[in-house]
C-alpha cells in the first residue's frame, strides 16, 4: 500500500521548502467546478497518468491528492510508485486541508464554492 502524508505533514514540509512535487489528482470535473489547488500544486489528469507521468523527474518526493483521498489519489501513487518509491497520497484530501486549518467552508458545498488556497500559512 502507498504511504499517506497529513495535512500537518504536508504543511510543514512546505513551510521548510522541503523538494516536494505536489500534484492535483482531482477528477478533471471536480477540478473544472474548483480550479484553485494547494500553493505550488499541478494539475494533472489522473486518467492520464500513464502518459504525464513519464515527465517527472525519477526519485523526486511526490504528494497527490484529489477531493477525498481516497480512489483517485491512491490509484495514482500506486501507478506513480514504481519510479517514485517515496510517493505519498494527501490523508483525507484537499477537504481535510478546510478541515485542519479551519477555512470555514460545509463540505456538503464543496463543489458549490470555490477553494481557497492551501499555502502552509494558514
């Protein structure tokens, strides 16, 4: 199984400019609905993985996240893991990052408003 990183986690490690490459993994309708993503995130298009993944850089530290953490972020670091061994997927997604930093937003309207930029400075 693929290793989790949390909020916290993550947070942190953005705060000390640690080398990590911080993907957005969200379905390409949910990103469409909420195009903001975590400060110094890419999108990238999880059906796609196959064919984005061959330009990252062979042993950079990777997170992915999508909505949840769930399916989609995991599929994609399973895919990922074996030129990214170090791969880790966001525990709980882009909403437990709301939810954490408590940036008031229901998460029964997640899809209604737009997300608000995860910068570690919360």
């Amino acid at each position: 199984m693929t290793a989790t990183i949390t909020a916290t986690e993550l947070k942190t490690s953005l705060a000390q400019k640690n080398h990590i490459q911080v993907i957005d993994v969200r379905r390409k309708a949910d990103f469409e609905k909420s195009p903001e993503t975590i400060a110094g995130a890419v999108w990238q298009d999880p059906e796609n993985v196959a064919e984005w993944s061959k330009t990252l850089p062979k042993g950079q530290d990777l997170v992915v996240y999508c909505v949840r953490g769930g399916s989609v972020s995991q599929g994609v670091a399973t895919a990922l893991k074996e030129n990214h061994p170090t791969v880790r997927f966001l525990d709980g997604g882009i909403v437990l990052i709301f939810r954490v930093f408590h940036i008031k937003i229901s998460v029964a309207t997640i899809y209604e408003k737009r997300y608000t930029q995860f910068t570690g400075n919360v």
